[in-house]
C-alpha cells in the first residue's frame, strides 16, 4: 500500500511504515535530503484523521510509542509536524483507506499488550539509536571484559595453586610455599626463600613474601602472623631484619609501573625497602596495613566491678526477727521456722 500525499508519503513495507517527505512541499518544509523514516507496525498505537474538502485539505496522525487520542495540530501547524502528513481531496480516498488500517493495527498492538517500542523521529532520533546501539556495545564488551578478568582470576589461582603444590614437594613448608606460589618473580631469592623457616619463631607463619633490596643486601620480604621480616642468606653470612607489627606504626609504598619501595616507619625509626615488583610491594604494604588497624583495634572493656555484700550474722537475724515477733508483724509459728532456718545454716 502506498499513499502519495501532498507534504510526503506513506508507504507499507512488510511490517514496516515508511514515510518520505518527497514531494515539492515536503522537500520545502523537511529539506531535500531528509532520508526516509522507517516505523515498526508494533510501534503504531492509534490514529487521527482530518477529513479533507474541496476547500482544506486533510491530514493523517499517526500515534507511535503508546500515544493514544492525541489531538490533530491545527492547520498551520500541520505541514511541518514530523507525525502528520497533509493530503489534497483527491488523494483522500486512498488516506482514508490508510487510516482504518492503521486503527485495526493500532488495536492488534493494543490486544497483544506488548510494549510499545520508541519509533525514530528524524537525524536526531537516527542518532540517539546509534548511540544507545554504542552503549549497548560498549556495554557487552564491558561484560566481556569482566569475563575475561574472571577466567584469568580463576586461571592465576589454578596457577598458583599447581605452582604451590611443585614447591611443597620440593621440601617447602606449606605456608612458605603458598606465599612463595604468589610472588611475581622469586628471582634471586630462592635461597631465602629455601631457609626461611630457619628464621621463623615457634608458631609463627608466612603470610606474604616479596623479593627486595635493604640497604646494600637483595633477599626476601617476608610478612607473618606477628612480624614484618626481611632476612638475607649469603653464601658466607646471613642476616634478618625484623619489624614487630605492635612497633609499626605506618607503611608506604610508591614507585613506578614496574618497581616501588616500601617505607616502614617503627619505634620512631625509618627503613626503606627498594628493588620490589609493584604489585608485589602493594599486596604486602595492603597487608601490613590491616594487621595494623587489627592491633590498634580497642580491646574489650572488663566487666565492671560489682562489689560482693559482706555476709549476714545468723544471730542478729534470730534478734532481728524476735523484735518482729514483739511487736505482733511475725506470729509465734512463724518466729520459730524462721529461727530455724537460721539456725540450720550456721
């Protein structure tokens, strides 16, 4: 179905309605190189008609996206709104048959009870469809990403734990070997890493550990349950460095993109470790952080003291008791069974 009309046309394609402003007046009105309009029939939601005479000519609304009895624009306004197209008397016949069809449309649409989808309305509707098609994109990679991130999470920690499992069997302490599996590059380190129990108190375990350099010497950075440790094993000599978590009182790290430095502040005293892999330096400096904030944490309040009543005298009560009696609150009977009891505690 096509109906050519005078400020555009209307035509039926498949389930799409195409509107084009070609004709000399819509060319004036919309401008020569308007691309045509494309509207789902599921968009269609109602329409309007203003009959046309041999003395006014007539105009069809369409509509879209849910609109339901909308009132015509008036004759001036007609011509240049995006949703109307004007027809003379003699296209009527053919506009006319359009707009019962475009009512039992609308009533399909209406009967489903489906949502009613946004139809474009020009070069800036054209461009708000393009960008929210970017977004939806964006988005997808967005989620992509994240899946991605996901599956190489899951793969480090398959690593980490396979690599953990080759250091135990090597003679690794478990601890020792599941903070070693995490380490970007123990490069230089294996040997404090293979002595490290040796200098590790009873009960204490290695949470982290980091390859670095303090002051002259390269070896391991090692955090535990109590201390910041960094021990040196030479061929000749060896040496640690330790750090109580309760004297730490902060600990920085910054750098570049590849190394940074740790700075630990301690009994009032500063120590910088340098040479580290950045993210090696961050995780540690993070952890040393926490076990601070741990220990600093208030401890709980004792219970407060409730002071125990001195204990009773059995006699002043038995005397308590025989003034009651005197002066006639206690009954005889009850005087003796309550002299009783008293007697049967002392």
């Amino acid at each position: 179905m096509r109906c050519e009309g005078f400020t555009g046309n209307i035509t039926v394609d498949g389930h799409t309605l195409v509107v084009d402003r070609d004709t000399r007046i819509g060319r004036i009105t919309f401008g020569k190189n308007l691309e045509p309009r494309r509207i789902p029939l599921r968009a269609v939601s109602g329409a309007a008609l203003s009959p046309a005479t041999r003395l006014t000519n007539g105009a069809v609304l369409l509509m879209l996206g849910g609109a339901r009895d909308l009132p015509m624009p008036g004759a001036s306004k007609q011509a240049s709104h995006p949703d109307v197209v004007v027809f003379t008397h003699k296209q009527r016949h053919s506009f006319e048959e359009l707009h019962r069809w475009l009512l039992t449309v609308a009533a399909t649409n209406h009967n489903l009870g489906q949502g009613f989808p946004q139809a474009p309305t020009g070069p800036v509707a054209r461009l708000e469809a393009k960008t929210a098609a970017l977004r939806q994109r964006a988005d997808e990679l967005e989620l992509e990403r994240q899946q991605l991130l996901d599956d190489r999470g899951e793969a480090r920690v398959e690593a980490e734990k396979s690599k953990a499992a080759k250091l135990e069997e090597s003679g690794l302490r478990p601890d020792i070997a599941a903070a070693a599996a995490r380490v970007g590059s123990t490069f230089g380190g294996k040997r404090e890493i293979n002595h490290l129990h040796e200098h590790l108190l009873p009960g204490e375990t290695v949470e982290h550990l980091a390859k670095g350099k303090y002051e002259s010497e390269l070896g391991i950075v090692a955090l535990t349950n109590q201390r910041l440790l960094f021990v040196y094993h030479g061929v000749i000599r060896s040496r640690t460095e330790d750090f109580p978590i309760p004297v730490i009182s902060s600990v920085q790290s910054k750098g570049g993109f590849v190394f940074s430095e740790m700075t630990i502040h301690a009994s009032g005293n500063r120590a910088v470790i340098g040479e580290m892999l950045a993210a090696d330096a961050a995780a540690i400096t993070d952890a040393v952080r926490r076990k601070i904030a741990e220990f600093r944490q208030p401890s709980p309040a004792p219970p407060a003291f409730s002071p125990v009543p001195p204990p009773v005298d059995p006699v002043d009560q038995i005397k308590r008791l025989a003034e009651l009696r005197d002066a006639g609150i206690l009954s005889e009977s009850e005087f003796e069974t309550k002299k009783q009891e008293l007697l049967g505690r002392m």
